[in-house]
C-alpha cells in the first residue's frame, strides 16, 4: 500500500507573493512628495543660506573692495587684520558681554512674571495667577509690537541730559531739597555718552522691549503643565520659589533654552540700537558692536572683503553658541 504523495499549497492568482521592500520601487506619488516637501526646501535652504555664507566666505580671503569684479586671494590675512584690530576686539568684547547679560537678564525677568502670572495666586483653591495677570500680560507684550528703532528713538530721548526722563525723575528729590534750603546740584548724567553707563542703559532698553514676548511664551508652556504635577507639589508644603524653579522650570525646559537661543542671537547683533542710541559706538568706542563696525567698514570704508572676515567670525560664534545652549540643556533621556 503506497503512501499518498504530499500536496504542495500553490498561491493563488489572485494573491502574489509580497515583495520585499527594498526592492519596491517608490511610486511617482512618492517620489512627488519628496521633492515637494523636501527638495524644495532644502533648495531654498542652500540658495539663501548655505551659498551666501560660503560666498561670504570666499570674500574674506579676498581684498574685494565691493566696486568692481577685480579682486585679489589673500588668504587669511583679513582675519590677521581683524584680530589685531584693537576697535574690533573692543566690538567682540561687547557683544560676548551682551551675550552673558542680556539672556540671563530677559529670560529670568520673563520666567518670573511668567510665573507670577499663572500660579502666583492664593495658595489655596484653584491654581491662579495674581489678580489681574491678564492686564499685566498686555501691557508687557506692548513694547514687543514696537520696532527697534522707535524703542531706539524713545530711549535716546529718555536718556538724554538736558529735560530726558530718567534725569528729570531723578531730580526730583534733589529740587524739594533745594525748596527746603538744602543746596544740591541737579542730575544731567549723559546716560548714553559715559562710558561706563552707555552699554548698561542700552541693555536696559533691549531688556524692556523683548520681556513681555518671552513671559507671554512661558506663560503658554506653564499651562501645558499637567494641573495636577502642581498640585502635588503644593500639597507636599512646596513653596513658591522651590515650585517655580524645582517643579515648572525643568517641564518647560526646553522652551527656556530656544529663548535663550534667540536672545543671544539677538546680543550678537544688536545693530539697530547701537545704530540709532550711539550712532558711531559711543565713547571711546564702549558700545560698539561687531555689526555696526562691519557696516561702516564695508560702506564708509568699501572694504568688503575685511568686513566679511567680521561677519565669518560673527556667524561662527552665533552657531557655537546656539550648539553650547542647545546641547548642553538636553536631558540625558534625550541623549
């Protein structure tokens, strides 16, 4: 008696066999996708961002004058130039000061009022601001909608000696000492022509006028904290202080660090108030910026090619500086 022959399945004409996907060719859907969504930008991001940096860069081995085609190699002897520019490093010493300032400054005042805003109320009851916060969340963002050059303008004129604001508040006190007999001389500080005020009140005005945009984003990622991590914390006796920095702060972790990002972005240029408050740097140079001494070099002096050199280093120490605040702000379980 024989064994049956086993049967072997065939697949069915209507069921192929799948194919493996490395072998699949991408559809022209796809393919339309890609170069869509993904070409396109990236040929706008190489066009407008990566060609004229590299160009820029090209430039600055050069002694382009910026009038003519005809320009000679040089190499590096425009960053030899620049770094032994005492004017140049002076600029470079400002900016790096603004840098460590003004972030620090602007996002600590923000992440207060921030704070102040949402769940600085009663202690008891629903988590609430202080009375009031949608009032101060207005008139802080005011000076946010204001260009630069006006903030400049207004500034100037608070600053200035003869009738500014600041001076004419100070000498408030001193003019009902003087009614009572006591004799005192009035307050006429050049707030933007001493040397060691003028950068100090330039970052008083910055501070001023980005403040209320930055509270307004930290109060929009507080609110995205569950209500309930707040309220643990308040029931275990969290205090006001502790919660903010313990308990709010490392939730909008990475909202702080974009702000100081575009903060410090912001201290690393700084033309337009230097422009319009000290337009030629201040005293003895003690405002000047590395983008307004590169714009008079490039258009007052038509050295195009040293003036690249500038805007190189410049470039260089902004990315430097937003890989530092990007990456070392990373929790280790987003490593």
């Amino acid at each position: 008696m024989t064994a049956p022959a086993p049967t072997v399945a065939t697949p069915s004409a209507g069921s192929a066999a799948p194919r493996s996907r490395a072998g699949r060719r991408p559809s022209p859907s796809r393919l339309l996708f890609f170069a869509v969504f993904l070409g396109i930008p990236l040929l706008i991001y190489i066009i407008f961002v990566v060609s004229p940096f590299l160009q820029a860069f090209y430039y600055s081995m050069t002694n382009w004058r910026g009038v003519s085609a005809n320009m000679d190699f040089i190499g590096l002897e425009n960053y030899r130039r620049i770094f032994a520019d005492p004017t140049y490093l002076k600029a470079l010493t400002n900016n790096l000061i603004l840098l460590l300032v003004l972030p620090t400054i602007t996002i600590t005042l923000a992440f207060a009022l921030a704070v102040m805003v949402t769940i600085g109320g009663d202690s008891r009851g629903e988590i609430l601001g202080i009375k009031g916060s949608n009032v101060y969340r207005v008139v802080s963002f005011f000076p946010y909608v204001l260009p630069a050059v006006v903030i400049g303008i207004l500034f100037a004129f608070i600053y200035s000696p003869y009738g500014g604001l600041l001076n004419g508040l100070l000498n408030i006190p001193i003019r009902l000492l003087n009614a009572l007999g006591v004799d005192i001389a009035p307050v006429g500080l050049a707030w933007l022509g001493e040397e060691k005020l003028a950068l100090g009140a330039i970052v008083a005005a910055v501070v001023w006028s980005l403040v209320g945009f930055y509270m307004v984003l930290f109060v929009a990622a507080i609110k995205a904290i569950p209500s309930e991590m707040i309220e643990a914390a308040r029931l275990d006796g969290c205090g006001r202080l502790r919660m903010a920095v313990q308990v709010v702060l490392p939730q909008i972790r990475e909202n702080v660090s974009t702000a100081v990002v575009y903060v410090g972005i912001m201290a690393l240029d700084m033309f337009v108030y230097i422009s319009v408050m000290t337009p030629s740097g201040g005293t003895d140079k003690s405002t000047e910026v590395v983008s307004r001494y590169l714009y008079e070099t490039a258009f007052s002096r038509s050295q195009f090619g040293l003036a690249s050199a500038m805007g190189v280093v410049l470039a260089l120490v902004t990315m430097l500086m937003a890989v530092i605040v990007l990456f070392g702000t990373r929790r280790k379980d987003d490593a």
